[in-house]
C-alpha cells in the first residue's frame, strides 16, 4: 500500500534535470519520502553532469540549491546538501553560485554541524 501510494505521489514530481536545468522552479508535492527521492534524483543527475564535464554543471548547481531552498523544509535542505557534499562528492565552486551566499546565511551552521557527524 505504500509503495503504491509513493508510485502515485511521485509520477507528480518534476523531473530532476527539468529542475537543474532552471526549466522548473516550483513544487507542490509535499511528502516526504518523495521529496527525498526527488533530491537523490537531483544529485544522480548532478553527478553524471559534472563526470561528463558539461558546461553549465555550476548553473545546474545554483539551481539544485536554489529549487531545495525555495520548496523543502529546512530538513530537506540540509540532508540534500549534506547528501551532495559526502555520498556523491560533488565539488560544489561557491564562488560560482548565484544561491550560495542565502544558502549559507539560512543553513550554513546546519550543515557544518551535520558534517560533524
């Protein structure tokens, strides 16, 4: 029952590389599991990109961060980063995110304390 109740839930999730590609913006889904399979979606996409050394792989980057700021809960947020940074060891360049300095200021101490542990 609820794996067919997730299956429901995330045929309506946006596509992960219609998101990097700043094509989607917004999410209206709000359970939990399909947000966090949304985010490891994002950081397999994120990955395979930066492998294949595409060009906009820091615009991809900004828009990761930018589409989990702007549509998760501050625990979504933090595990999704933290996710990037030590499961996938994706090299994020802060100085070439548009969104790092208001995703820093919202959950920079979030995310050192999670690094911690």
């Amino acid at each position: 029952m609820k794996f067919m109740a997730h299956r429901k839930i995330a045929k309506q999730m946006p596509n992960p590389a219609t998101i990097l590609d700043g094509s989607i913006k917004k999410c209206n889904i709000r359970e939990i599991s399909a947000m966090y399979s949304l985010v490891v979606s994002m950081c397999y996409e994120l990955q395979a990109a930066h492998q294949k050394k595409v060009s906009n792989w820091n615009e991809m980057s900004d828009n990761f961060f930018a589409f989990m700021m702007d549509n998760f809960p501050t625990e979504l947020v933090v595990m999704g980063a933290r996710l990037a940074l030590t499961n996938f060891s994706l090299p994020f360049d802060a100085s070439k995110l548009k969104n790092f300095e208001r995703f820093n200021k919202n959950y920079g101490s979030y995310i050192i304390a999670a690094m911690q542990n």
